[in-house]
C-alpha cells in the first residue's frame, strides 16, 4: 500500500478559500464529469443541503460538487457561489432549459471564532472553485503563496475549526483541515475531513489523545469521556436518579447551568466534523452509501464522544472510476484513510484565534 497525495485521485480536483480576519472559510470538491455518490450522517445535528439527492431512491445519478464549509447554516448559501462557477462553465445537468449543477453541502459550526457575524459567502466559494482548477490554496492576503499539494492545517473549511469543548469554549484546542490516500493495486482511495468535533481526537494507531480538552492552565490535555462520566456520577449523587437525564451544568448549555430533566444532553452546541472519501473504484451510490456508513468507523477511532447530539457528523463518498473492487474492501480502506486524515487535521494545525495548537501543546 502506498501513500499518495490526495490530487492525484481521477475525475476529482479540491479548491480551498478563506478569510482569516474571519475566522472561517470553505472547501470545494469538484466532479467535472459527475461522480456517484452516498452519505450518512450520524450527528445530531448537522447543516446540510442537497443530501437527499444522495438517497438510494432518488433518480440522480450522480452530483457535481460538493461544498464543505464553515459558518453553520449561514454557510450553506455559499453553495450559490458554486452552483453559479459551474453553470458557466457548461458542468451540470441539462435540463433541455439550462444547465442545473447538483451540488450538496456540509457546514460546521465556526461562528465563536474570528467574527461571529460572518460566514462564507457565494464569492468565496467561487474562489475555492478557482483554486481547484490549480490544485491550490487560496491565499487572501498572497495568491501567490498557493501551495499546490497542501490540502490540511487551518484553511479552507477548516480556518476556524477547534476540537475538545465539553466545557464549551474556556478549554479547546485549535483543529482545521486534513487528508490523507493510498493506492492499492490500481485502486485509490482518499478522505479529506474537517474535524470541528466536541470531544478529544487520538492517534488511531497508538491511541494517544493527541489534542482536545485542555488543563485550565492549557498545558495538558485531559480526557473528555472520562470528565462526562464524572460529571454526570456528581450530578447524580445530588439530583438522585430519578430525576430523569442528568444535565452538563454550568459548562455553556442553553439552560443557565441549572441542569435539566427534560431527557436532552444538553452539551455544549456547536460542533460538527465533515468529511468526503473520494475514490477511482467503479460504485453506484448505494454502494457509497454503505461506504460511507462504514467510514464512521474511523471517526469513531480517532474522536470520543463522537456522534453526539451537539455535533453534525457527517460523511460523503464520491466515486468517479472504472476499478472494480467489493463494497467491504472499500469501506474498510475508507475508514482507515479517514482516521489518518482526522489525525491530520490537528497535528498540521497552527495556533490561532487564541486556541493552542497541538504542535505547540
């Protein structure tokens, strides 16, 4: 098995655009040809747009791009942006009346970093459709800093994203963009994902917490899963056990910090890790959707707690080649590229925003 750059998976090409001042930006998967594709989603509470076209019962075939964005549900608009570059372009559906492009879309929550009162914007995702044209990244302040490989660290979707906030935002770390491919034989298979998640991120080989919740000085990192339970064995030794679901009092839920007993969890809102496989394998789009269920798989190694109901986790696959290859070899690979890109994500992050990194942990 060999390691190879994301870029050189066929019939895909990845543009990146960002506003630091912003403090978010967007991704662009672009399919000029139009590729198969499947999603699932496990979180419970995800921005999306488009997703049922995806759905084993709709009748597309295929879609066209797919845009991966901060800005939570504002950021879904951006999508216009993309819809606009590829109908000139000639790239879509045709109707018989004009071009009609699908594109589907995932947004994080990034609002609580940078400026809260911006988001992406259709502008901006036509320059992430630019820039796929490069394989580059889009820099605002220096285009010609683009670097035509770099498809991880803080830009893109990933310009604002954090990990570790079960205790909302005193005590996360900074997070952003990350990917990762193989190729096996002539298969190719690659993850690009934006790990905004609210719980801790480990090695997936070592199983060493790598980033997440951070000490109150942020010079260690401490384990969020086992601070849940500790939380909840605390609340429930005072309210007793039969007062229903035990709420994460004072660590910025929506109800003051007087705990609930409405049956909700009540963590911290605003998360959300969004990711794509992209592969040259021959698969139709329930294939893919089976692909994409099993790649969850590799969220589920690198991220705890993962699929919360405070998070959107979401996960698409794309196909766009002839190899032929079995659904379970495929979803298999899919989740191992896909906890090496979360992995990716934080350790090629940098510092910003006042959340520590952890390459400087």
């Amino acid at each position: 098995m060999e390691i190879i750059s994301i870029h050189t998976i066929e019939g895909f090409r990845i543009g990146h655009a960002q506003n630091e001042s912003w403090g978010t930006g967007c991704t662009v998967v672009i399919s000029d040809e139009g590729a198969a594709a499947g999603v699932s989603v496990r979180g419970g509470g995800p921005a999306s747009r488009e997703t049922e076209l995806l759905s084993p019962t709709a009748n597309a075939d295929c879609i066209h791009a797919l845009l991966l964005s901060g800005g939570s549900a504002y950021g879904l608009g951006a999508a216009q942006g993309v819809m606009e570059y590829l109908r000139n372009h000639g790239i879509g559906f045709d109707t018989g009346f004009g071009i009609v492009p699908l594109v589907c879309a995932s947004c994080i929550f990034d609002l609580p970093v940078g400026m809260p009162d911006t988001w992406p914007d259709p502008e901006m995702a036509n320059r992430a459709c630019v820039d796929s044209e490069n394989h580059g990244v889009y820099d605002d302040s220096d285009p010609e800093k683009a670097d035509k490989e770099q498809c991880h660290g803080g830009i893109g979707g990933g310009t604002g994203a954090t990990v570790g906030k079960l205790l909302g935002t005193q005590a996360l770390m900074k997070s952003g963009i990350g990917s990762y491919a193989v190729q096996l034989g002539d298969l190719k298979m690659g993850a690009v994902v934006i790990v905004n998640a609210l719980g801790d991120v480990f090695d997936p080989d070592s199983g060493e917490q790598i980033a997440g919740l951070l000490t109150d000085d942020h010079c260690n990192l401490r384990n969020s899963e086992a601070l849940m339970y500790k939380m909840y064995e605390e609340q429930a030794g005072g309210q007793g056990m039969s007062d229903g679901a035990i709420g994460w009092s004072s660590h910025g839920n929506d109800d003051g910090g007087n705990g609930s007993d409405d049956g909700k969890s009540h963590l911290p809102a605003g998360n959300t890790t969004i990711g794509v496989i992209l592969t040259n394998a021959d698969f139709n789009k329930t294939d893919l959707t089976r692909i994409a269920d099993m790649t969850h798989n590799g969220l589920a190694r690198t991220i705890r707690p993962v699929h919360t109901m405070a998070d959107g986790d979401t996960v698409y696959a794309m196909a766009s080649g002839t190899v032929k290859t079995n659904v379970d070899l495929a979803g298999t690979l899919a989740a191992k590229v896909m906890a090496e890109a979360v992995k990716d994500a934080v350790l090629s992050a940098k510092t910003a925003y006042g959340a520590k990194a952890a390459a400087d942990l």
